[in-house]
C-alpha cells in the first residue's frame, strides 16, 4: 500500500487538480496573520478601546 498522501496526490492529478505546497512556515502567506496585525495596530492606536 502506498503512502497516503501520495494516493491523494495521485487522485487529484487524476482529476486534473494542481497542488500548491506552501512553505512551511510562512505568515505573509496566512491570512490570520494579516487580520491579527491589523488588530494588534487597531488596539496599539486605542481604536479598540475607545
């Protein structure tokens, strides 16, 4: 039996799916990351707390 993620793979490629690997750490990339910026700045200028 094949690994798993290698039958994924092969299922998608199958149905003409294209997987996009991210790398593994990369916040630019992590929409959470860009909202929770935005916050922390909101809170850092007292918009949050006003």
């Amino acid at each position: 039996m094949r690994h798993k993620r290698q039958y994924i793979q092969d299922l998608l490629a199958q149905h003409g799916h294209q997987i996009l690997w991210l790398p593994p750490y990369s916040p630019d990339l992590n929409p959470i990351q860009k909202m929770w910026a935005w916050v922390k700045a909101k809170r850092k200028n007292g918009w949050l707390t006003q």
